[in-house]
C-alpha cells in the first residue's frame, strides 16, 4: 500500500516509538530523501507532536537539532517530517557492553554540554535529558551528538525581559525518574540547574554501566520514584564517582549547588570535562568505542552484545587505543629523531610522512565504516573537522572552542563521516 504525507513523503517501515506515537522511515518522493516520520493519534489525551514541531522552528539552525521538513494533520494522525538520525546513545550503549571507555564518555559530554546550552540560551529547558534522547548523526555528519524530543520541555524565561518563571513546589515529576535531579523528585519546579543535573547522572551511567538507583523494585509508580528518589539522596556524590577521575563529582557537585535561578558556568562545566582529556592524552578524533567494536565484530550496531563477550570486547578496546598512542608517540619521537640528523637523508623524513598520512586516513576509514544503514532522523549540520580546525572564535555557544584544542595539541581529523541503523526508540 502506498501511503503519502503531505503529497510529498511515502512511508515505509516502522523504525521507533514510544508514549507519545510512532515514528517511521519515509522518503521524499521527488528527491529520494530518506526522512523520519514521526505520528501522533489526533485525539491523544495529551497532544505534543505540535508543540515539538514549533520548538524544532525555533531551534532549527542550531549544531545538532535535526530540521522539521513538514508539519500537518492527515486524517486520525498529527504528523511531522523531520531529518533522519542514526541510532541513540542507549542503543550505542548496549551495543558496546553497556559501558563506555573515559575517552567517548568526555566527547560525548562536551558535545551534549554544547547542546543544552543551546537549548537554555534559546529560553528553553529540555526536562528529560537522557541516553534515549541523544542520538547520532549519519553520513558526514556520524561524529554529531543530536538532542531529540523536545514534548516535555518547557520556556523557563521569558524571551524579551528574561523575566525567570516562578519558584513552584508540589510538582509531578516530569522526565525520567532514573535521571531525574533530586529537587525534581522532590516536586519542585524544574530550572536549568536540573538538566545538568540530569547530565551528570547519564555520564555516570556511561562511566559505570549502571546507577546505584536502577532496578529497584515496587508495587506501584509512585511507590518507585520514592525509592529512587531516597536511594539517590542517600547516595553521596563521592560515593556514586568512586573509582572515576575527580572531576566528575565536581561536575555533579557544582550543579546541585546552583539555585534554583542561577545560570550554569557551562565554559567551567566544560573546562572540566577537556582537563581530564588532556591529562590522558587522548585525540579528539570521534573514534567513539563503537567505532572500534564495529571493526571487531563486524555486527549490525543494535545488536546487544553477548554478556560473556562484554569484558573481551572492552579489553580489546583498551588495548587498542593503548596501541593507538604507543604508535603516535613512536612517531613523534621518529619525526624527532629525523629532522635532528643530517640533511643527506631526506628520504628517511619522506617515509615517515608517508605512514603518519596513511595512520591518519586509516583512521578517518573506520569512522566512515561505523554504521552502514541509514535510521531514524537526520543530523542538522555541525562544524566538520576540517572547518574546527580552522576557526578560532564564535559567538556561537554551540561551537567547538578550537583554541583549547590546539594550545593543549588535540589532534582534530579533517574528516569523519559515518552511516547507521535504526535506533528501537
């Protein structure tokens, strides 16, 4: 059956859903497009879907916000057309072992940093910041973090006298309890201090594998989210980051201090998060542990891995980045030691060009490989490597302060791109 939206999109198979309806692969008839498609019955008991496409308007431009194509009612569904997108960090999440090395879990904080701040800065906040929510980009745009599903967010200030909203208490919670901050379990009105908050819990959950609050167990909802709720309180901050660099409870620290009005330092929040990438020597070149996984199991991405896989394949990660820097430090002291001889080896300096190239481009291959079949939504566009490398201010708060990078030598590629499947939403 051909189904068309808006006389320009067919629709294909079902790639997600939750809640709130159902989201489907779609193409654009006239170009070939592939899009998302997401419905939302007509007479749903709480509407959203408008609500989100009119958010979507006014963050549309922004680094890592996927464009809305169309927006329009089609018999019993309230549809809305969108970018496609590749699979959430939760299905990247399983499909690494359910834990993530130190290196991904800071590119992706500082990439999910910028997109909040975003949000905030356009007098929003989002509420249900999660793993679910964050999803990548695909094709060019593979190495970009994307923020999703904007129902549940609320204007915090207004948009003209940034006239904050009023202090409240007796809330429901909204969001998801498991990342929820504890003022939002404790009924009160929700600022931006709570999506850092949020944040914090979710790079620990990636850093850990699991949060301390997880799996409990009751009768009923309410029952839940009180049990969550004290679990977290009596939970200290040092306690839940034990065994993790410092900076990770400062992080969580700082945003638990902030009032209820406050507007977050996010320069000092991602100042945290660069330190710890500097002092291990990592490359900010996007090999996310997905990347490497992918090239040793040769696996669709959303396939959960074995559990009795899950320890080699994360020793394997290891070893290989540990190659990864054992081999550029060869090089470097290589470089060092040719321009230090004679001028009668030219040749010798050639050669070792030639394999730093060939490293580097290799690099870039496996990226490019990550994810072979398009999904979900679409990546709005980000800075490529290549134009990071080159700029060196913005007043953009979404772009990468690439002046850091170069005083602490991280080391950006010139390209990256990758493909992906559909993320089960």
């Amino acid at each position: 059956m051909d189904l068309r939206i808006g006389g320009k999109y067919r629709i294909s198979r079902k790639i997600g859903g939750g809640s709130f309806g159902e989201i489907y692969l779609g193409t654009n008839i006239s170009t070939n497009e592939e899009v998302a498609i997401k419905l939302e019955p007509a007479k749903a008991i709480h509407p959203q879907l408008l609500f989100e496409s009119k958010l979507y308007k006014i963050f549309q431009g922004g680094i890592g916000i996927p464009a809305v194509k169309w927006f329009g009612f089609d018999g019993d569904y309230n549809i809305m057309v969108m970018d496609l997108l590749g699979p959430s960090l939760e299905d990247l999440f399983n499909y690494c072992g359910r834990k993530f090395s130190l290196k991904t879990v800071l590119m992706l904080g500082d990439q999910m940093l910028r997109r909040i701040e975003f949000i905030h800065s356009n007098n929003f906040i989002h509420r249900d910041i999660k793993p679910d929510n964050f999803l990548m980009g695909i094709g060019k745009r593979g190495h970009v973090v994307n923020l999703i599903d904007f129902g549940l967010a609320k204007r915090y200030r207004d948009p003209k006298t940034h006239q904050h909203i009023p202090y409240r208490e007796h809330k429901n919670l909204t969001g998801t309890a498991r990342y929820a901050s504890l003022n939002t379990h404790q009924g009160i009105e929700q600022s931006r201090r709570d999506d850092l908050e949020s944040l914090g819990y979710v790079l620990m959950y990636f850093n850990r594998g699991s949060l301390p609050w997880q799996g409990l167990k009751a009768y009923t909802k309410r029952d839940k989210y009180e049990k969550i709720c004290d679990k977290k309180a009596q939970t200290k901050i040092d306690t839940l980051c034990h065994g993790f660099p410092s900076e990770f409870a400062t992080f969580l620290n700082y945003t638990r201090f902030l009032k209820f009005e406050d507007k977050p330092d996010f320069l000092y929040l991602r100042k945290l998060l660069r330190e710890m990438f500097v002092r291990e020597g990592y490359r900010y070149d996007y090999m996310f542990d997905w990347v490497i996984v992918r090239k040793l199991r040769e696996k669709p991405p959303l396939e959960r891995p074995l559990s009795s896989d899950n320890k080699q394949i994360q020793q394997q990660i290891q070893q290989q980045q540990a190659q990864q820097q054992q081999a550029q430090q060869q090089l470097q002291q290589q470089t060092t030691t040719t321009t230090t001889t004679s001028s009668s080896q030219p040749s010798n300096v050639k050669n070792i060009s030639t394999v730093s190239n060939i490293a580097t481009t290799t690099t870039d291959e496996q990226f490019r490989q990550l994810l072979s079949t398009p999904s979900y939504n679409n990546a709005d566009s980000d800075q490529s490597p290549q134009q990071t490398t080159t700029t060196t201010s913005s007043s953009n708060p979404n772009q990468v302060n690439t002046t850091f990078y170069r005083q602490n030598k991280v080391v950006v590629p010139q390209s990256s791109s990758s493909t992906s499947k559909p993320p089960a939403k």
